[in-house]
C-alpha cells in the first residue's frame, strides 16, 4: 500500500492522542531524545529529525543515539546511552522523546515483561522513568512529543517477538500523554506498512530513507496540527 503526502497529513490527524496546550512560533528550537528510530540515516542526513526540520524549517537538535535504553543496569555507558541523560535544560519548546524498545529486548527478551514495563511506565502512566522524565521536561517549560513505535517488518527480525509488549508500552504513554499537561502521544504506525518492505532497512527493524521520510512527515503534520488547535496569543 502506498500513501501520498495529503494522505499522511490526514493520517497525522488520527495520529495525535491527546489535546495540545500550547503554541510555539516557528523559528523556535526542538530537541529529539531517544534511540536508534530517531538516529537512523543521520549519516545520510535523512532521519526522522532531519526530514522534521526541513518541513517546518525549524531548527532542530538530534541527540538520540543507537542502543540508547531508558535506563541502565550494570557497567555505566556514556551520557547519550541513556535517554534521560540526552536531555538538558534549554530553549526549547518541544522535546521529541522515544524509547523503551531496548529495555524491553535486553532486560526481559521482550517476554514477562511487567516488571521491566512498571519501571518505564506503570499502566496508569503516573509513574516509572518516562513519566518522570516528561514532568522534569514540562517543569523547565517545553512541551513534549511522546513518538511511539511503528511495526516491524513483517519478515522475521531481532524485534520480532517484541510486538505485543511495544504495544503495550504505547497504551501506557497513552494514559501518561492523557494525564500531564502539554504531553502529547504521537502515533508512527499510521506512516508505515509493515509488509512493505521498501520502508525498512535491511535489517527488517530500522527504516529506510523513505521509511524515515514519511514518519518525519507525518510527525511535522502532527506538530503543526497541535500547534494550530489553539490561536496564537
């Protein structure tokens, strides 16, 4: 199945999943927090933050990093190895954040999970690391952008059997998007087909260029739908 540009701005509307709070001018900064979904094709300048910043010509700062995990045990990594250390304190006005897949592959094989999912997000979305991190962001003023997973390539892949639980952990940063003010959840799933196998890389799990594409896209759409909902003061 194939989708033009108009139809992945209508898809933007279903993808959005709680009321925005807020209005930013357009020359304002974004900062994208997470792992390898929003890393992949940097090198080729073509990764969903890229493609972000060249359809709302905003500037925005990528600090997501590959194997980045929500949290760590064990041996301590570098500082963009875990997510809520790639943020800091700044002029933004929105912080993009994903994450969590790789905790969820590492720590419990994407199997019996609950206790792994309770850590990042209880099922209410009042509690675990992502709330915390979302409050702590919303506490020195920007907005936030909950991006969740898409679906894997339908071919066999490492994330394969992670399916189910990701679903789950986007229900949960559902509830926490629906709860904290100026916390949003946007959907990538709308964007990608996963028994199209020109939108993922060769791995089955990253995106390809056009895969990043069009969830840049549809997130730029999502972005400007949430600031248009109310009128600029």
């Amino acid at each position: 199945m194939k989708f033009t540009t108009r139809q992945l701005m209508a898809a933007a509307c279903f993808a959005l999943a709680a009321p925005a709070m807020g209005v930013a001018g357009p020359k304002d900064d974004i900062l994208v927090i997470g792992d390898s979904m929003l890393e992949w094709q940097s090198f080729k300048r073509a990764s969903i933050p890229h493609v972000l910043a060249k359809e709302t010509k905003r500037r925005v700062e990528n600090r997501a990093a590959s194997g980045a995990k929500l949290y760590l045990t064990g041996a301590q990594g570098n500082s963009r190895s875990v997510i809520p250390a790639q943020y800091t304190k700044g002029d933004w006005n929105w912080v993009v954040v994903n994450g969590g897949a790789n905790d969820l592959l590492v720590k419990c094989g994407c199997n019996r999970c609950n206790k792994v999912l309770d850590k990042l997000i209880t099922k209410d979305g009042k509690a675990g690391i992502l709330p915390d991190l979302a409050a702590r962001i919303r506490k020195d003023g920007p907005k936030v952008i909950l991006l969740a997973y898409y679906e894997g390539n339908q071919r066999p892949n490492l994330f394969s059997r992670c399916e189910r639980v990701v679903r789950e952990l986007t229900d949960r940063q559902r509830a926490l998007a629906a709860r904290l003010e100026g916390v949003e959840l946007v959907r990538s799933k709308p964007a990608i087909n996963p028994a199209n196998r020109s939108h993922f890389a060769l791995d089955g799990v990253h995106l390809s260029r056009k895969g990043a594409r069009r969830v840049g896209i549809l997130l730029a759409r999502s972005l400007e739908q949430l600031e248009a909902r109310r009128p600029r003061r």
